[in-house]
C-alpha cells in the first residue's frame, strides 16, 4: 500500500503543478454551479405555480426537479472532462522515458496502475466534491430526501471511476496524450449510444444494449435506487479497464 | 556480479541480442561497447529486469534476473539512456520519490537522499525544479536517483551523451568514484571513455560478443608483439646494433627520431633496454608502450578481426 500511496503522492503532484487539473476542476465546477443555478431558478418557479393547486402541490420534488437533471448533466460534463485527466497517465511516462524508471524498480506493475488510478480518483473525488458544496444549501433552506442525493454522488463517482479506468487503458496504448484522450472519449461516446440502440432493439438484444449502457444504470441511482447490479457494473468495468491496462504493459515487455 | 549466459533477445524476426555470455567481477567498472545498434541498452535493459529475454539466463548480484526480478532490481541502479526525470519535481522531492519506490525505508530516507547529494554534487541546485536546472546537473540527478538505494550494481547507458567536454570531465570523474562501493557497468560508444574509465570491456556487435576482458588482456590477444617506442636525444647508424645485444629482442626499427623497439608477448624488457641506454649514455627524451590504443583494437574487433 505504502508502494502505491508513492505514486498516487507523484501523480497528485503532476497533476497540481500543471495547469490540467486546475481547469478541469475549475470548469466542472463553473458548469456544475450554472445548471445548478438554473435548475433551481427554474424549481422556484414551477414551485409557486403548482402550489396554487392543490393536487399539483403534491407533486413537487425537489430530488426528481433539482437533483435529477443536474447529475444528468454532470454525468454528460465528465464523459466530456475526465478524459483529459486519464490523458497523461501513462502517456507522458512513456514520451519522457520515465516508464523505465518506474518498471524497473521494485515494484510490481500492478502497485503502479493503481498508483496512478487512485490519483485520479482523488481528483475526481475532489472535483465532485467542490461541485456539491452549493448544494448543500437546499438542504438549509429545503428538505430534500438525503438517499438519492447521496446515491446520486456515488453514481457519478462510479462513472467517473469506471470512465478513468478506461481512460488509463487507452493512455497505456500511446505516447501521445491527444490520442489517448480522443480514443477514450469515443469509447465512452460510444458506450453512451448504446442507450439509444437500446430503444430500437428488442428482446435479448435490449437488455445487453441497456445493461451495457452507461446511464442507465446511473438513472436508477439518481431515483434512490441502489441496486448492486449497477455497482457490479461500474466496478467490474473500471477493473476491466485497469486488467486490459495491466496486459497492454505486460504485453509490450514480452512482446 | 554481472553473468550472462547466452543471452538472446528478438523483437519478431529482429534479433537485437544473439547468445550473449560474459561476466563483470565486483568492484570494477566494465564497459559495454559496441557501434549504435549494437544491441548495447537492450542488453541492459534484460539486466535492469525491464525487459525480458528470449532466451538465456543472466544473474546480477548473485540474483536470477528472471525468477528473481524483484531483487535483483532492488540490487541495481540504472540510469537509462534518457534521463527519466520529471521536470515538475525538484530536485530533492524528486530524489524522494524515487527512495521510496526503491524501498528505501523511511527512516533512512533523507540520509539516502542527502549522501546521493553528496555524492554526485548536487547541493548547490537541491532545491530547485529539475526543469530548471542544466543539462550536465540532470545528469548527474540521474546518476543520484541510480544511487539512492545504495545498490551493489550500477548500469548506466551513456552517461556521458550530450554534455559539453567539461560536463564529460565531471561525469567521468564521479563514475571512477563509484568503484569503492559499486560495480558499475556502462555502455558506451566512446573509445577515449572506456580508457579513461573502465577496468574491462565487454565489445558487442550485431547483438553478439565479439570479445570480452581487460583492457590489457584483449590487446595481448589480438597482437603478436609487446614493445615500447624510445624517442632519444640522438640517432645515429650505430643505434640498432646496440640494441641487438639485448636477448630476446624480435624487431628493431628506427621510424624517424623514434625507435621501435619488439619482443615476444610475455616478456618484459624495458629493463634491460633501461640499463643498455645508461651503459651506453643514450639520453632518453621519450619511452612509451607500444600497445594498440583503444581505437585499434576496437576497429580490429568490430570489423570481425576476432570474434569468441
């Protein structure tokens, strides 16, 4: 663990001392502050309409209204930012022949990917988290229900994880961090689609298109709901990203 | 220390490394030598563990280098060809970053940190940002992060490319500096370098051995003579009849103001051509050992003149 806490340390410095997590952060939470703004701007006023009518009054939700369409709109901003922190992981050690340092020190390639993962999961953890502090004021001056809210920051920081771990995948695979931005940001463009294949499909075909598709099992979280096949989900697909990374490095070295 | 045993590695139909066996003892420094692509930072980098070989087996510091990767990259130092440095760090952060992953326990960090300072003269820039400071000083940060863990073993591949003639100096300095405590082996392109610096030589070409040992041993091997030029104060007709009173002699050649004296390897006369000149008050302005220099010998390797 020690060995792994070295590297996270060196990448949280790489990325701090470069201005990449600076704007992705700084951007993620301007964007997340607008729609939150927004959303709530537009809640204020369906709320005094409806609560002219006693039937709709019922109907008001601050999780379904506010919350709800504000996680969507964070999940479609890191499918857009988070490449570009996942860009350099392995990329710029391979341009800067620093991989030779690292693959020849003791430690095992494996302590190493989950050195620099756990890096951007700290930054992501950091992003999401300076992004729920305005939140946090519909819960002084409302009183909206805790679970989805919260189910809600764990669906995007299972996204978020899953879309790392693809992301340190692609960088492991080229020198360039362009490349391995694009290729990770398509894969992930590609995997949201699935959603809407999944609409025109039927039967078998459905179900894999749904269950494949990223926001579908983010839906379910952002309504309260956890079911441990989305966690299954997201964890198995960041492992997966993070065994191919392992077999890309191991594959390279044998070749 | 250093052992190989036919050493092979291919990348697809390329073969970089063919059946490479040689051996560095403790407490030298060796060189590796061959012309660019001669397989030189691959054979290091099997050695370093960082790549694989295809076949063969090599050890390092008692160490199976393939069944025992992680000690024996605990044992070894390695400063690639490229510096691997990241320039966002300093200097000293930098230097602790790599204790760390070379398992230096945390307690013994910034002494291991503060002797690789010393060692390689790095006070003076510590605490700067390596992207700051010059081409010579990463260098030698890169040959600070090969020392940190104090390892028995140091493989640095050019160490010297790309640095001014007074960086070269330094560098080379530091190197010979390292033989107290490690076995160094280098790889290297430059003849002057490894006369300057190495115990030994292991010539490798095309991926394969062409001839390993010392200095003196491969010189003895590809000449048939030993011999020393004398440059005297006065040549005169008479000269090569003097030096024919001494047994043993094989040629005597006057080659302008010098005089070329040989004799069968294994024998020794300078002596004995000492003595003759005082008897016969021949003032010597010059005596030097005929020995093939460094380039000779590697061009007569290379170009397949001796293959083992």
């Amino acid at each position: 663990m020690k060995a792994i806490w070295s590297i996270t340390k060196k990448e949280l410095l790489s990325y701090f001392t470069s201005p990449i997590a600076y704007i992705v952060i700084s951007i993620f939470v301007l964007l997340s502050g607008f729609f939150f703004y927004s959303l709530v701007w537009w809640f204020n006023t369906q709320a005094i309409q409806m609560s002219q009518n006693p039937y709709y009054f019922q109907q008001i939700n601050i999780n379904q209204m506010v919350f709800a369409p504000l996680f969507h709109n964070l999940s479609i901003i890191m499918l857009l930012m988070l490449p570009l922190l996942s860009m350099r992981l392995f990329s710029e050690e391979k341009k800067m022949g620093t991989e030779e340092l690292l693959f020849t020190s003791p430690l095992s390639v494996i302590q190493i990917i989950l050195g620099k993962y756990l890096a951007s999961l700290i930054v992501l953890s950091a992003m999401l988290f300076l992004s729920a502090i305005p939140t946090i004021f519909t819960f002084i001056y409302g009183n909206p229900e805790p679970l989805p809210y919260l189910l809600g920051y764990l669906g995007l920081f299972l996204l978020g994880a899953a879309f790392l771990g693809l992301g340190v995948f692609w960088s492991s695979l080229t020198e360039n961090q362009i490349i391995s931005a694009v290729l990770t940001f398509g894969t992930l463009l590609l995997f949201w689609v699935l959603s809407w294949a999944g609409y025109s499909a039927r039967g078998l075909w459905q179900d894999v298109l749904n269950y494949l598709s990223f926001f579908e099992h983010f839906d379910d979280m952002t309504k309260g709901i956890l079911d441990t096949s989305h966690l299954v989900y997201y964890l198995s697909f960041a492992f997966f990203g993070l065994f191919l990374t392992h077999s890309v490095i191991q594959f390279r070295r044998w070749r | 220390m250093i052992e190989t045993e036919r050493l092979t590695k291919k990348y697809g139909d390329l073969v970089a490394v063919k059946d490479l066996s040689f051996r560095v003892e403790e407490g030298k420094i060796w060189g590796l030598l061959g012309p660019n692509a001669a397989g030189k930072t691959t054979t290091m980098r099997i050695l370093t563990g960082f790549l694989p070989a295809t076949e063969g087996r090599a050890r390092v510091a008692g160490y199976d280098v393939f069944e025992q990767a992680e000690a024996v990259k605990q044992s070894i130092g390695y400063l690639p060809e490229n510096v691997p440095l990241y320039p966002e760090m300093t200097v000293e952060s930098y230097l602790g970053f790599v204790a760390e992953i070379k398992k230096v326990p945390a307690a013994r960090k910034k002494a291991a940190i503060d002797r690789a300072v010393e060692i390689t003269g790095l006070q003076s820039v510590r605490k700067r940002l390596i992207k700051n400071i010059s081409r010579g000083f990463k260098q030698r940060v890169g040959i600070a992060q090969a020392l940190i863990h104090n390892p028995k073993v140091v493989i640095l591949d050019e160490p010297t490319i790309g640095l001014d003639p007074a960086q070269i100096v330094e560098i080379r300095q530091l190197i010979k500096s390292l033989k107290s405590e490690h076995t160094v082996m280098l790889s290297t392109h430059i003849l002057a370098e490894v006369t300057q610096v190495c115990d030994g030589v292991v010539i490798i070409n095309e991926g394969k051995l062409m001839a390993s040992g010392s200095l003196e041993e491969l010189t003895a091997s590809l000449s048939e003579n030993d011999g020393v030029y004398l440059k005297l104060e006065k040549i005169d007709g008479q000269i090569q009849g003097v030096f024919q009173q001494i047994p043993g002699l094989k040629n005597i050649q006057v080659e302008g103001p010098e005089i070329k004296l040989e004799w069968p390897w294994g024998l020794d006369l300078r002596t004995k051509i000492l003595k003759l000149c005082l008897d016969h008050n021949l003032a010597i302005k010059e005596m030097r050992p005929l020995s093939m220099n460094i380039e000779e010998l590697y061009l007569k390797i290379v170009s397949g003149g001796m293959e083992q």
